[in-house]
C-alpha cells in the first residue's frame, strides 16, 4: 500500500514532499512543549455527596476553561483497555494485501481504512503523517458484523470497550447535566448522543516531526469524545492562543468537548482546538470514540442556558447539515464557527 505510512516502515529517512507543512503551520518548536499539570478527575466513590460536588465542579470548570479534561477510576476495565491498544496496534502491522482490501478512499464507506484525512482523494498536495481505521461502533449489534475478523480479537475487544466507552460518556454527560443544571438524562433524549463512530489513529514514528503533523488544527463535530491512549505523548490543545501538550496518563480516557456540546450549553463548555504531533522514536495509536448525535437530531441551545441576558448565541439545525457543513469546509473552526452563529 504505497498510501499508507504505517506500511513505509523505517526505510523513510526524509519526509516526502507532500507532508511537509507550510512554515506557519509546522510545529516547529513547539514540538517539544512541557507537560500541562493536568491533574486527572477520579470518577469512583461519586455516591459519596461531598466528592460528587467536587467532582462535577472539576469537570466543569476544565469544559469551561480548556474544552478537555482526562478521567481515572472511569469503570472500564484496564486489562480490557490494554488488550483494546494491542489489537488497534496489531490491526495497523497486518500484511499490506490485507490492509489494501480496508483500504477505501469512498467516504460513505461506514468501515474503511484510509490514510491522512477522511477526504484523501481531493485533499490535493498536503498529507498528514497518519493512517485511520474508522467505523461505527453503536449500537454494536448494528455494525460489529462489518468490522475485521483479523486481528482475530479485534472484534472482541474493539466491540467490549464501545460498550464500556458508551457508558462512560453517558455517565460523564450526566454528571455535565447536573453540573450545568439540566435535567440528568437531557443528552440521552432527541438521539443527542444516539450514535458513536471510532477512529484508530495509527501515526508512525516519522523521520522529521518538527515539519509535519498527524493531524492538523481542528475541533470535533460531534457532541463529546473519549480518547484511549497510549504512554506516547502527540496531543496538543490550543489554550489561550498558545499550544499545550497534554500528558498521556496511565489509564486514563481523555474526553473533549465537541462543537455540538459548545452549542448545546449555548456558548458555556468550550471546544476545544487540538492536533497532534508526531516523533522519531517511537509511533503512536489511539482510539478516539465519538459519542454523537443522530444524522436527523435536532441541535440547538437549551433553554437552561438562555434568559434575557443570555439570548441564543447559535442556529437551531439538524446534525446531518452541520455535519455536511463541517467536512465540506474541511473543519476549519472559524468557518464552521462563524455559520452556525445565531
Ligand atoms: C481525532 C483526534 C487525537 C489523537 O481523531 O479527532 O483529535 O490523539 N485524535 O489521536
Ligand atoms: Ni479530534
């Protein structure tokens, strides 16, 4: 698969052409930013009053301020978690007769392997340093059957931590409703967080990552996303203007704020820019679960968030057209941004 990074292997010492990124976006050197103190939010003991108060306060406060926090004492399993990674790293060393048979440049293909972004054939002379496997993962009963057989665990252990993510990221948004004052199963209702797709971000170690990115600036569509790591740090979120590198933690599920969760609380938990890097050493797979709402969902701000003082700072529409819209301006979060303002 000529296409693919992860099949060039360590033969690659310059990066090609078409990955190198213009100088205003290259990480440059930001590549090797400190560690943001991220101090995790521990989900466990949340019957107890006291430490549920603290706990959505927490989660609240980093929606607000930085769009993303990252969850220990989640429920899921860690041994489910670390069988997860291996399969989603396994799936990418298959043989490359294997991987062209995923391999699809058709974006309503719903289980496709493709490299750099979803739109590769008209993405024209500019790749990024990534490969993905993409593919619905909720309801399970709907999808699983279309998912690979090899790995021969991938469906296994792919379709056990959808179950547990889903239930991770209904749980959170609970505890958001709560903290925000909406009602506790608000996102469960209108199919606001009715379907979850994963993506397996596979991103080699690339032979020179101050000049590319495995994936650029972008917030995400969707309503919330829960990402599994591994110990290879890559992340990045735009704070302030400035970038800050988050630190992966043993264990832990990052979720970010996605555009639909912004519009939602009409303005108050933030998306939140972010891409990844890559480095020489060491190469990098992760499984982002975005939790989503239904293609004919209908968004729009709630009314808990508008008052006098608080009209509704953004459109009402169905998600299908956002989505539409999104992919068509290619996530540029001014764009998108700026369209859906009331
Ligand atoms: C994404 C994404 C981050 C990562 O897939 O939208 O931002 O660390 N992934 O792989
Ligand atoms: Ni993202």
């Amino acid at each position: 698969m000529e296409k693919l990074v992860s099949s060039w292997g360590n033969n690659v010492k310059a990066l090609p052409h078409n990955y190198i990124f213009p100088p205003e976006l290259r990480p440059g050197n930001n590549l090797k930013i400190p560690f943001t103190t991220n101090i995790p939010t521990d989900l466990s003991e949340l019957e107890n009053y006291h430490h549920r108060f603290q706990t959505i306060q927490k989660i609240i406060k980093a929606s607000e301020e930085f769009g993303f926090f990252q969850v220990i004492n989640h429920g899921v399993d860690i041994n489910l978690m670390k069988e997860t990674r291996k399969v989603m790293k396994e799936l990418f060393e298959m043989g490359d007769e294997y991987k062209q048979k995923l391999y699809s440049e058709d974006p309503l293909k719903p289980c496709r392997l493709y490299t750099s972004r979803p739109t590769y054939a008209t993405d024209g002379n500019l790749h990024l340093w990534r490969d993905s496997f993409i593919h619905p993962c909720h309801p399970l009963d709907q999808w699983q059957h279309l998912w690979p057989q090899n790995p021969t665990k991938y469906r296994e252990y792919v379709g056990a931590c959808s179950v547990e993510v889903k239930k991770l990221a209904s749980r959170i948004l609970r505890l958001i409703s709560e903290g925000v004052g909406l009602e506790c199963e608000y996102f469960e209702k209108g199919g606001l967080s009715g379907s979850m797709l994963v993506s397996l971000n596979h991103y080699p170690a690339c032979p020179e990552p101050s000049l590319t990115l495995g994936v650029s600036k972008h917030s995400d569509p969707n309503l919330v996303t829960i990402l599994l790591q591994d110990y290879v740090s890559g992340l990045q979120v735009l704070h302030n203007g400035k970038w800050i590198a988050v630190e992966p933690l043993p264990d832990a599920f990052l979720v970010n704020v996605g555009f639909q969760l912004q519009i939602i609380s009409n303005g108050r938990l933030q998306c939140c820019d972010h891409r990844v890097v890559t480095n020489s050493s060491d190469a990098r797979t992760t499984a982002a679960f975005f939790v989503a709402p239904l293609d004919d969902s209908f968004i729009e701000p709630a009314q808990a968030f508008i008052d006098e003082y608080h009209p509704p700072f953004f459109k009402s529409f169905k998600y299908k057209d956002f989505r539409s819209y999104y992919i068509a301006e290619k996530g540029d979060t001014e764009v998108v941004m700026e369209s859906f303002l009331a």
